[in-house]
C-alpha cells in the first residue's frame, strides 16, 4: 500500500522566493532555476510505502528516505504536533519528516531513544495499516517459531 502527501505550500513557496530573486537578479537566473528544481525534485512529497515485512518513506523522488523493518518497530500510532518546519527535523527525542501539516504517525523503534514521526494528511488511516500488517508480520513470525 502507497500513502504520499504532496507539499503545495512548500512548491508555492520555492516558486515566490525564485520569481522575488528572479525579478532583483536576473543574472543569477540559471544557477537559481537549477537550484529550486532540484530542491523541489527532492522534497515536493513524501510517500511511505507499507510492504509485509517492512515499510520505507521518502522524499519527492525516492533519494532521500529510510526503510523501517518490522522486526525493529515496536508501536505505531496518529498523533498531531505543533508543526516546527518542513523536511527532516531532528530534535532530541524525535525526528521528523514532512512536507506538510501538522499531522503525523508516530513510530517507536526498538533500541532507538529517538521516536521516527512521519508527515501524513491521513494518519489514522494509515497507522491502521501498519499496525495491521505488523501484527500479521508477528503471526507469521510465531508461527514458523513454533514449526
């Protein structure tokens, strides 16, 4: 199952600041257009990809992400946050990925003191899904134990 998220506010923004540079600084027009194409290439949406044995999120085209495997998360769950800027944010106790809201879901990781918060438009919908597919992966799990 796919969930992405698109950052409109992040595009609309990259496209302002560009056209406000653009109209003082013509000269520095290519440089300035290859620079925000880039930008918004890596981070116009975020989409988490749920698999059965694991889950993998990533920016705009896929170069920047991470992949969470089942046997290392412990909890998944909606939460709302008060939004602290967009992309990768690393606090102390979490880091989070976005690109637009104030939604996310929160996972715990095994061994990891830092929680992993993920940007979503639909967050009960898709902690649902993950929590479903990693109870399924746990069943499985038991039972090639017990075999």
């Amino acid at each position: 199952m796919r969930f992405s998220q698109t950052g409109w506010i992040f595009i609309l923004l990259c496209v302002v600041v560009s056209a406000f540079v653009l109209a003082n600084n013509p000269a520095g027009a290519p440089q300035l257009i290859c620079i925000c194409a880039v930008i918004i290439l890596l981070f116009y949406r975020l989409t988490v990809i749920v698999k059965d044995d694991h889950l993998r999120f990533a920016f705009g085209i896929g170069i920047i992400g991470k992949t969470i495997y089942f046997k290392d998360l412990v909890a998944c769950r909606p939460i709302d946050y008060m939004p602290f800027g967009y992309g990768v944010r690393i606090r102390p106790t979490v880091t989070l990925y976005n690109v637009s809201g104030r939604k996310a879901i929160e996972l715990i990781i095994r061994g990891k003191r830092r929680k992993i918060w993920i940007g979503t438009d639909k967050p009960v919908e898709l902690a649902s899904y993950i929590n479903t597919r990693l109870q399924e992966y746990h069943e499985r799990a038991l039972d090639y134990d017990t075999e």
